[in-house]
C-alpha cells in the first residue's frame, strides 16, 4: 500500500519516468519523478491536484517539454502531469475571431484548423510544429513574427485553471475587450506551471494573410547590422520577420546543409514585409548601412527556402557541437535589449566568448532586441561546462547592463532563477513571491521554478 | 495639532475638497476626503503614502477624473493623491519606440509629443483631450481604434508604483519582449488605484499612419446592422474603426447640431479602413446586409466630420437628458459581448427600456462588441433613479447571460462591483481579494473599489 493507490492512472514505469523528467534544455539539472499521469480532463486535474496537495506532493505540468529553461523539469519525488492527452480543439469560432482549446492542442494544429476558415493564430515559436499551446501559454513563447504581431499573452483572451487547492478558476472573457477585475489571465501566462494548471485557453485569431516577402542582407561587421536595425525602425517601417544570424551561425548551417551563404559576412539581417515597397525600403537601409549584399526572393519558394536557412540555425548548432566534441552540448540562452544596443550586445558577447576560449554563436529577433547565444560546451569536460556557463552569466550581466532582460521568451524555468533576481531586484522579488505565496501557499506547483529558492 | 500637520502640502480648503470627491460618473455614490495632495516627485508619493499608512488613512489616487465607473470617487476620510503635477515627458525614444512619461501626462500630450517623431502611441479614450496615461493605465482604457490597435494594457511595457507599504517597485522593461517573472505590469493596468500609485509609464509606440477613409452606413433595424459587423470580420476585413450609433442617439445628436444624419436609422455604422480596397468592400458588405444608405467620405475633412458625429454623442444626450428633465442625469453604462451578439443586446436593451418607461441611447464600438448604454434619468424624481438603476442591472444581467462582461473600458470603480462580483463567481472573486490582501493587507489604496464590500 503507496500513496499512490490513491491516484488512479499514475504510471510509475522507470524509464517512462525517465523520459519525463526534463525539456530541452541541455545541461540544466532534473529530478526523479514518483510518478505521471496524463489526465483527459478539468475534474481528473482537479482529482490529482487534490491528491498531490493532500499528500503535499509536489506537481510539475508539463506540455511537450519542448521548452528550454528547464521549467518542465521533473522535481525530486513530484507528480508530473502532463497535459498532451487533452488534445481538443473545443471551438473556432470565424465571427467572433476565437478559439477554445485544450492545453494539449499542438500549435501547428491550432494553426491549421484556423487557417482552413480564413483566420490565422499568430504566436509562432520555433518548436511550433511540436509544443502544445499549454506551454506556449505557460511560457509566454515568442517566435520569429512576434517583432510584427506580438507574443502569446497578446492572444491570451481567457483561461481555465486548476488551482493549487483544486479549486477550478475562470479567468478573462470571449469578448476583443474587456477590464472586469485584476488581469488574472495575463498573470497566469508566462508564470511556468507555478500559480495553477491551466485546462482550457480561449484566445484571440485574426485575419489569415499573405506569406510576407523576404530578404536576406549581409553585413561585414556587426555595427552595420545593427544601424541597419536601427534605420529600419527609425524610418517607421513595420517588418514582419527581422531575424539575426551571426558568423559562427552562418558557417554552421552552411555545413549543416550547404545554401550558398556567405560565410565571411559577420552578421546576416532576415527580413519579411507585406508589401514590396517596404520591402524595397527595408533593402535600401540595409545598403546605406553598409551591406554589400542584399538579395531578394523573388517567389514564395524562395522565400520559403530563406525561412528554411533560419530554422535550421538549431540543428546546425547541434551538429557543430557534436562536431566539436564528441559529447558536445549546447548552453542556449535568450536573452533581450532595446533594439539600439544589438550591436552592442553582439559585439560584448564575441568578447566575452574569445576571453573564454569558447565557442558562441548568436542567432536572434534582431526586430525584437531579442537573441540566443548558443554556448558549445563538452559535456566530458568539467572546466568546458564551467567555462560555458560562465559565457552565460557574463552575457546575462552585459544584457542587464545594456537595459535588457534576462530572458526575452524562453522563461526562468531553472536556468534563469538568480539572473531573475538581480533583474527584479528585492522589491521585485517581494511581490512576486507574495502572489505565488497567495495562490500557493503550501509551494505546490512547480516549486522552484522562476522564483528563486 | 492634527494628523494632517506631518503631511507637508495637505490641502483642506472644503470647496477645494468638494471638487475632487468625484469623477464623471453621474448618480454615483463619492465620500468626503480629509485632505488632497498632488505630489510632484515618486519621493514625495512614498512620504505620502508611508503617512497614509502610519495614520490608517484611505488613499485614493486620482488623474483627470474623466473616469465613467466612480473608481476615483472620493471615500470618507480619505486623502485624495491627486497625480496631475506629476505631467513630464521623460523621454520619446524613436529608434527603441518606446516613451517613458509621468502619470499626470495628458494622453493628447503624449500623443502629439510622439507624433513630431513620427511615432503613434494608439489608445484613443473619448476623453483623450484631458485625460492621463496615469488614469488610462489605472482603468486600461479603450477607445475608437482598439477595435484594430488593442487597448491600454497592450502598449504599457513597464511601471514604477508605490506600494501600499511605501516600497517603489519597478515592473517590466524596456524591450519590445521579455518573460522575467510573473506578468506584473499587467495586474497593475486597470487595477484602479487599488494596488499601488503608478509614478511612472513606461509605453511602446507604433509609427503613424495617414488618417484612415471613413464611410457612415444607416439601417433599417438592429438584426441588419449585427449583420454588417458580422460579416465585415468574416470577410477577414480588420477596420480601423467601426463604431456604432442607435436611433436615440442619432435624434440626440441631429438635435444637438444639426448634420443631416437620418433620424428615421435603426442603427448607423461608422467604419474607417485605411486601404480603399477595405473600405469599399465595407461598404458593400453593409448594403448586402441591408443598408439602404452607406456613405463613404471622399476626403479628410468629410472623415474628420463623421467622427465628429461620434464625438457628440456624450454631450449630445447630456442634452437630450436636460431637455428631457429640469435636472436630467444620465448613467452610463458600459458593456461587451461577443461581436456576434450585438443585435440581440441592442434589442434586449430596447425592449428593457421600453419595459420601464426609460428613455436609453445606445453607442459603442461595435467591431469590439462593446455598447454604451446611456440611461436618461430625472433627478429629481427617487422613482426615475430607480427606474434607471433597474434597467442598468437588467442589461448588465442581459449582456452576461449574452457571453459578454460586465465592463468592456470604463472599468469596475463603484458602479459595477456587485456585477463583478456575478461575473467572476466564488473563485474568481476569491483569487481577485488574495492578489487585493497580498499587496495591500490594510485595505488602504482605494478601498472598496473594483471587488466588492
């Protein structure tokens, strides 16, 4: 006889256990779950909540794990509860430019679904084809089309919630407006699994559009790229992609899957707009900026191709630090400045990877002041581990000090929890804790995630 | 010696006081204040609050109050904060997009401080003239163009506050994306004063845009002009504004300033697009749908005078209600249901005032599903009240029962507690009183307002 007789469904299986017990974030710590279970509905939610705080369990929510601050990190001896089971698309409704769905619904079939009446859901981060919008909301996930149309809470209407004493909330509304009480909706996003467990979303469509047209621009140095950005947004444009790649990106994903980039370039500008004056426009700030190579598609297959060349920034990154050492990992990091620091930023981060000895490479929403040093670390190296993450925290002090954030989309989860501190400050950190304190008093939920220890 | 004699700058004159006990929200209950201040420094907002703590004094803040919900009506023995001296433009940031402002900054102010740059900073309240951002974020305001833009809250990036202790706490960033901690800022917007005085805005701007083409449409019944709105956002149309007009306002206005607009209309529709393409596929969808009138301006003094139309329609029935009753009065409602539904609670409100002898003028943004409901009442006649205050509870009671919440923008202040109270239900009312008691256990910012007695 176990505590768990009580919880009908657990599912104790070691290497099932096993495979829960983290997301995506390579070298971040993970503990040993008692057990999963993967409930199909708000009451058995609200049963295992009940349980979990009956027996003071710990509770980690996870989507599918796709995430890449080590928020959905198992916690020694919790109850992880996956969500991936509730998978239904409760609701399009073509009028009234909503949906309603389960935590479990997959983002790229959300976006099908409302793509086939016309509409279009926006938020896009780059494991769209995989994570569940529950964890895009949990994390507040950003993407490569936020820098136009903003990130998840934009789209957040109202939410489903099962609270930490199993209580079940509703949150916002199914109206475009609407300012009944504290915006509890938008505290729950981005707060990681650690206020409640969210069963159901309702958010916001809007119209489908055309493919954005595409450029690419090459830059000889990093401070070109940057007043590229800078004129960009200074001469009122409104692009709808302006990604970043710099130097050590372009070469590996030129070995990764050879295109044709120029590998000498220190950093290559990816724009999008939805009409070609823009982007004529956007093409000629990048020449007065300095690029000597900007290169338009001319179709949306090519377009698509110069997409394509972004996405795999990742698994190009991965096969170089596979390439590099034979247990090679990847530190990947996120954080965001006022768009006028970019190169600021860019450049620090090549410093502070030389000092080191150590290899970065920066991709990013250079639209957003948004980028993700990769930091290639060898994970049967100790001292190589300990540089990586020094790289890390050197990035994160030089973000702060150039006004940024220290996490533009990815979340706290565990890898950003002391850098939050220093952000938010002790005030900050009062108040956060008070309302994770409010909602949580026993620290059920997540623990340990976003708010430091 | 009094309490008030370890407030420096304490205000006590009683005709003084008298006129800082209410907002603009007729036949609503304010108290007496003890004293006003109107702090010109975040320093001396923290003495005063630290004071107001010490002493177990109410503070209520206030701006312009222009508010439409008694949020910043006096309660008895308070001190009135008043935030208007705090009015500076700290800072327009072109290339960053970004404007950092003081509280007492009228929204015209910052609106044309942005446009000599080239930038837009888009909410747009009906009392955008002399009302502040600090009143704005307070109540997250709408207006014309958050059908297309969104409202208050999307544009706050960051807050300084005065906590109810005293502590200043900074909330939020100034990067276009970041997902440090829970989603501070945002319980803030639209918290009314009830969680801390905000000192500081932080606000992302969006280029300017040429005035859009605007077009009035008259219908011959309310289920036509439902029709329209519907059918512009299944067409995947996104208007730049699509406000509507019932026929009692119409009267009121044509009364008020005689412009040739056809009293005889169900309901007017006035919509803007900022491509012809959109505006004349508007215009088409409203004649498919029943309008036997559509009118589309041919240049920027025609559209200038349609919104002017618009603008009447408050004091137009202001007037309608003195001329109705030696000392007429008007309660303004403020409600938004799902798009889809807005026929249905144009003629519910019909049959309701019709039902009490109430003469009711409805206008409102119709592409948000958001009605004004403007109830004529004599003030004077205790009988007249009530009838109105009825038929305020009965299209409150209708519009829930419709999908939609009980305010759209003008917020909860006093008038719609006991509605938010039905709205949110047991939990949501008791998760909206933690997050109140967490940051603000002695009941001192505000108190009553928002959540209910």
């Amino acid at each position: 006889m176990t505590i768990l007789d009580g919880l009908p469904g657990a599912l104790t299986d070691p290497d099932l256990l096993t495979s829960y017990r983290r997301d995506e974030a390579d070298l971040c710590e993970a503990g040993q779950p008692l057990a999963v279970v993967r409930p199909t509905t708000t009451d058995e939610v609200v049963a295992v909540v009940k349980w979990a705080a009956q027996h003071g369990v710990p509770v980690v929510a996870q989507g599918a794990r796709t995430g890449l601050a080590g928020g959905a990190n198992a916690v020694d001896g919790c109850l992880i509860v996956s969500m991936v089971n509730m998978d239904r698309i409760v609701e399009v409704d073509r009028s009234n430019r909503i949906a309603v769905v389960q935590p479990g619904v997959v983002n790229a079939a959300l976006s099908r679904a409302v793509a086939q009446v016309g509409l279009r859901y926006p938020p896009d981060p780059g494991s769209w084809e995989t994570s569940t919008i529950g964890g895009n909301v949990a994390t507040n996930a950003g993407g490569m089309c936020c820098v136009k149309y903003g990130v998840t809470t934009e789209y957040v209407l109202g939410l489903e919630v099962v609270l930490a004493d199993g209580r079940v909330l509703r949150t916002g509304r199914r109206t475009p407006k609407g300012v009944a009480g504290y915006d509890l909706t938008r505290l729950f996003v981005g707060s990681e699994g650690t206020l409640g467990i969210i069963t159901e979303i309702t958010v916001a469509l809007r119209p489908a559009i055309a493919d954005p047209l595409t450029l690419v621009a090459v830059f000889p140095n990093t401070a070109s790229a940057g007043d590229a950005v800078n004129r960009i947004f200074t001469a009122g444009l409104a692009p709808a992609l302006l990604e970043l790649l710099d130097q050590v990106h372009l070469a590996a994903i030129e070995r990764y899957q050879p295109m044709g980039l120029n590998t000498q370039a220190k950093a290559l500008l990816l724009a999008a707009a939805d009409r070609t004056e823009d982007l004529d426009a956007i093409a000629q700030l990048c020449r007065d900026a300095g690029s000597g190579e900007v290169w338009q598609a001319t179709d949306a297959t090519e377009a698509a191709e110069l997409l394509q060349a972004r996405r795999r920034a990742h698994p190009a990154m991965e096969k170089l630090a596979m390439e590099t050492y034979e247990h090679g990992g990847l530190i990947i990091d996120d954080i965001a400045v006022p768009r006028t620091r970019l190169a600021e930023l860019l450049d620090s981060i090549e410093l502070i990877a030389a000092k080191h000895g150590v290899t970065v490479g920066v991709v990013g929403h250079a639209g957003d002041g948004n980028l993700h040093p990769n930091i290639v670390v060898n994970r049967d190296d100790p001292d190589s581990v300990a540089a990586g993450h020094r790289v890390f925290d050197e990035i994160m002090e030089c973000g702060l000090a150039l006004g940024g954030t220290c996490t533009g989309e990815h979340g706290v989860g565990l890898l950003k929890r002391d850098w939050l501190a220093t952000e938010l400050g002790p005030v900050g950190l009062d108040v956060q804790r008070a309302i994770k304190t409010a909602l949580d008093p026993a620290n059920l939920l997540n623990p340990g995630k976003v708010l430091p220890l």
